[in-house]
C-alpha cells in the first residue's frame, strides 16, 4: 500500500554507497527508505539552521 504522504522517486548513488545502506539496513532492521528518509531530514534540517544563523 502506497501512503498519500509519499512518492517514488529514482536517482543514481555510487554503487558501495548502495551497498553500504542495503548492509547497514540489514542490521538495523530498517528499510533503505526510512534510512534515506532520516537522513535527508537531518541534512536539511541542519541546513536550515545553519542559514538561519546567517541570516
């Protein structure tokens, strides 16, 4: 089931890059996505601070 909050999207990373989040998923019993999904939540949330700090 597909949640209405959510969308597909299809991108390239370096492929030990993909092979490090597929392991690192693995072990912590997450999926890629909600591995992605925290961190681009904290990149931008970061960003976010630090242009606030600028501004």
């Amino acid at each position: 089931m597909v949640s209405v909050d959510t969308t597909q999207t299809s991108f390239k990373i370096k492929l030990d890059l993909y092979d490090k989040l597929r392991l690192q998923a693995v072990k912590e019993r997450r999926t890629q996505a909600e591995i992605m999904n925290q961190a681009i939540e904290e990149y931008l949330e970061r960003n976010d601070n630090q242009t606030k700090l600028v501004e």
